[in-house]
C-alpha cells in the first residue's frame, strides 16, 4: 500500500495514455479544494482539482468509513456515499456510466471500512449554498481496520510532504494564489488524524 496508487489514465507517453498517479488526500484538505482546470485541448485531456497543499489530482484514493449509502433513481441507478476518514466525510457518488463501482457501491452493507479510487469533481450547489467536492468513483473494495490504518499513515506522510515542497513549484504557488492559507494548518489535520487512530 506504499507509494502512489497508479491506476488511471491522464498523462501520454509515447503514444499512448497513462493512468495518474491516485493521490492520497485526508477529507479535510480534499471538501476545500476549489479550483478545477483542464490540462490540453484534447477531449481526453485530463481535469485536475489543485489540492490546498499545492498539488493537482486527477485521481483520489481513500480509505475509511462508509457509514450511509443512498439510491437514487430507478432506470438511471444513481448511488450516493459518505465515506469518514479521522478527518472528515468524503462524498463518492457513482452511476451509469461507473457501473462496476456502482455494483460494488451497491454490495457494500454500511458501516464498513472501504477503499476508493476515484476523480475529484468540484460543483457549486443549485440552490447557492456553497461549493462541494465530491468523489466520481472508480473502484470501491471493502477493507479491515488494519488496511485503513496504513492508509492514514500513507495519507498522513503523503500531505506532509506535500506542506515540505509548499512553494517550490507552479501548482504550489497557484494554491497559495487562489487559497491563501497556511499549509501549516494541515500539520494539524495530520497530528488529529494521527490521534484519532488511537482512539
């Protein structure tokens, strides 16, 4: 479970698209993310959201708690999923066009520890009440406790080293730009996280 996820595809090399990296993100830093852009002009060209901390995510990968499941719809099947890690709810949704994790959306009986791989999407709510990320999901397995407490200590290392390069690249310096905020703040969120796990 070390080291980034590399299931998708973003990215060409030689012709051929390659899967982005799944980034390991706590819930806390993931429901601030606000800024969402497209990388080329290609139809297939990636979406990125631009994490807090100062990295792009095309892919998200997390580990935690689903804790309530809802079906929406009867020909469009249309699942919806909150799933906590120590830090927060993540919201994963699933449809149609995702019909392998719906299915496993759809098996999973609620509390159970899950991992998911999924895109980030960024969405202002109709009714103006705020702005909402949510988790278009990819692949959703159910884990044990064990798996979701190497996920936090992955997560935990993966957001640290993400606050150490703060400012040293573009995307960093486009995060302080658009959030202004101090990563610092997230050492916090890894130091809670951290505690939670011995609860």
């Amino acid at each position: 479970m070390r080291g980034e996820n590399q299931m998708t595809f973003g990215g060409r090399r030689e012709g051929r698209f390659e899967r982005e990296p799944a980034r390991r993100v706590f819930a806390a830093e993931l429901r601030e993310a606000r800024h969402q852009f497209k990388e080329g002009t290609e139809e297939k060209s990636p979406t990125y959201v631009l994490l807090p901390t100062g990295q792009r995510c095309n892919r998200v990968f997390v580990v935690g708690s689903m804790t309530e499941k809802m079906r929406q719809g009867e020909q469009n099947i249309f699942y919806r999923a909150r799933v906590v890690d120590p830090t927060g709810t993540t919201f994963v949704t699933a449809g149609n066009y995702q019909p392998e994790a719906m299915q496993q959306i759809a098996r999973v009986e609620p509390p159970a520890f899950v991992a998911v791989v999924g895109k980030p999407n960024v969405f202002e709510a109709p009714d103006g009440g705020g702005v909402y990320v949510s988790l278009r999901a990819e692949s959703v397995t159910v884990v044990d406790r064990e798996t979701r407490d190497l996920w936090v200590l992955d997560a935990a290392t993966a957001t640290l080293d993400r606050i150490d390069a703060y400012g040293t690249s573009e995307d960093s310096k486009k995060a302080a730009e658009v959030y202004r905020i101090d990563p610092v703040l997230y050492r916090r969120t890894v130091a809670d996280a951290l505690a939670q796990m011995h609860l």
